[in-house]
C-alpha cells in the first residue's frame, strides 16, 4: 500500500515541476511580447497628429 501512495506522490510532483515550467516559460513569452509592443507604441508616438 505504501507502494502506491509513493508512486502517486512521485507523479504528483513531476506533474506539478511540468506545469511550474510550462507557466515560468509562457509567462516570460508574454512578459517580452508586451515590452516589445510597448517600446514600438512609444517609438512611432511622434508620428501622430491629432
């Protein structure tokens, strides 16, 4: 029995290392999408006229 509580616990924990670094990688993605897209919105600010 303790067998399988181990085997769980393991699974457990691989499962939620995964998923910390899926998050940790499309976290950093959008964090460089949104600094890139902000620094061209400041860039072509000169460029209206209202």
């Amino acid at each position: 029995m303790n067998e399988k509580a181990y085997k769980t616990m393991g699974v457990a924990g691989g499962a939620g290392i995964a998923i910390g670094i899926v998050v940790m990688v499309v976290g950093v993605a959008a964090g460089v999408i949104s600094i890139i897209c902000g620094a061209r919105l400041l860039k072509n600010k000169e460029g209206l006229m209202f």
